[in-house]
C-alpha cells in the first residue's frame, strides 16, 4: 500500500473522528456548527500544505531531469559536431 493511501486513510480517520467526538459533544449547537467549521478550515489548510509540499518535490524532481538531459545533450553535441566534421 501506498503512503499516500496510508496518509489519505488517516486523515480521513482524524476528520471521522473528529467530527463525532465534536456532534456528541454537550455543547450548544451553534457552538458545535463552529467548531466543526473550524475543524473543516483546518484540514483543508493541512491539506493544501502537503499539495503546496508535492508540487515542490515534483518541481525539484523535474529540475534535477531537466539538469541531466541538458548534462546529457551536452555530452552528446561535441561527439555529434565531431561525426559531422569527420565526414565532410
């Protein structure tokens, strides 16, 4: 199993409990319609945080592939001029 689905699984099990904890709650209604917004504008901001943290990687990820394919045509330019000058 992937950790992304571990991760996914997890969080979702902290919302569900969350939430019951919070709906059996002997507090006002009003007050338990707050605090499950709150815990709502929590996770989506928890959420956006590990996007925000995955698109970075990607980016890094893509960076280092970009730097080895210009590393490789690099190596390949002067053997390729050379072919080229040797046949004319």
């Amino acid at each position: 199993m992937s950790s992304g689905k571990v991760l996914l699984g997890v969080l979702a099990g902290v919302a569900a409990g969350a939430l019951i904890g919070i709906l059996f709650a002997p507090d006002k209604g009003t007050e338990t319609r707050k605090k499950i917004v709150a815990k709502g504008e929590d996770y989506v901001d928890e959420i956006k945080e590990k996007f925000n943290g995955l698109v970075d990687e990607l980016g890094k990820k893509m960076d280092g592939v970009k730097a080895k394919a210009d590393e490789m045509m690099g190596e390949v330019k002067p053997k390729d001029e050379k072919a080229k000058a040797s046949t004319n």
